[in-house]
C-alpha cells in the first residue's frame, strides 16, 4: 500500500507486519495490520483527534499485538488479537510516555522504557498477576531500547552515559529487593544505536 506506515515490526513467522499509519487531518495514528501477501490491511486501533498509538510488539505465537497508546491524557500498554477480533484489553495505565520494546520469548513481560528530565529507566512488565512493572534499571542516563534474553536473565539496551551511545546489557532479576541497582556491562566500543536483538539461544 501507498499510504503512509511507520515502526513496522513483523509477526514472528513474518507473514503479516504491524504498522503505524498517522492521519495528519484527524491528528492521531493507529495501529493497523498488513498481510505481507496479499496486503490486506486490518485497522486494530481507532483514535480519537490528538490521541495516538504508537510502538507495536508482537506476542510470540503472533496471535496477539501489544502497543502504547494515547487515551484520555493517560498513556496506556493494551493488547489484541492481530485479527482484529474482540476488544482491546488495558494492561497498564500510566500518566507519563512509554515506548514499549519487546514482548518476552515466552511471553512473560512487556519492555518498556520511559524517560525524564531526571533521566531514564528500564521496566519489565508481567503480563499475568498484578501487572506490576518491575523497574530493571533507572539512573540519569537516557536508557532506551530494552530487549529481555530468550532466557529472560538479561536485558540488553542502549545507553548515553559513556558520553555518546553505547549497547550495555544488565542482568535481570524480577524478584530483586526494590531498589537494588544492578550493574550494567557495556558491550560494544565504536557506539551504538537502534535497537537491539537476541540470537534464539
């Protein structure tokens, strides 16, 4: 399609591809769903004006999508069926902007990170029990980018307090005692930038 789409991110099994198509006349964007054959579309999100979705995630069968979206001046996690079927369903509400980044290989947690003039932190969010997101790392650095291990025993991201961007992993612990500080290990040298990714072992 012609039209225009941002943040694209493929299903797992890379038949269908998540997307962000903004109005500029309505003043928002939503989430919508494109089959990679055939390019049938599904719209999964509808805004209202100056409201917004943004940073889609696929759930590991690909059967689900989770997003952040702009509802009611709070900014909230949701998920869906990818095929449009049923409602969407408020995982966590918060009053700041989240970018969400991943959803775990075996679909335990949600990533997210959120920044502010304070600095940046990581969060893991669980998808069952309380919801309650548990905060992996916060310190005055911009921290964004957040992606658990398949194992779901580290949590890689990228970083600016070297000076610049750098790739740092730290390890992760949902039973941590609050608080707790972990300590990052920087793994690239020359800069680092974008998102990053896991191999599958």
């Amino acid at each position: 399609p012609r039209d225009l789409y941002n943040q694209p991110v493929f299903s797992p099994d890379a038949t269908k591809m998540a997307v962000i198509r903004p109005d500029l006349d309505k003043e928002n964007n939503d989430l919508w769903i494109i089959d990679v054959a055939t390019a049938r579309r599904t719209q999964l999100t509808t805004s209202e004006t100056r409201e917004g979705t943004n940073s889609p995630a696929w759930s590991p069968d690909g059967k689900l999508v989770a997003y952040v979206a702009l509802r009611k001046g709070f900014f909230g996690i949701y998920r869906r069926p990818a095929d449009g079927t049923g409602a969407e369903e408020l995982i966590y509400q918060g009053s700041f902007p989240i970018t969400l980044t991943d959803w775990s290989h075996d679909g335990k947690y949600l990533s997210y990170f959120a920044s502010d003039l304070t600095g940046g932190g990581l969060y893991a969010l669980p998808i069952d029990g309380d919801r309650k997101p548990v905060e992996v790392l916060r310190n005055k650095w911009q921290n964004a980018g957040p992606r658990l291990s398949p194992d779901n025993h580290f949590m890689a991201f990228a970083s600016n307090a070297s000076g610049r961007n750098e790739i740092y992993v730290v390890p992760f612990d949902p039973k941590a005692a609050a608080g707790s500080a972990p300590t990052p290990t920087q793994i690239s040298s020359e800069g680092g930038t974008g998102m990053t990714f896991w191999r599958k072992d």
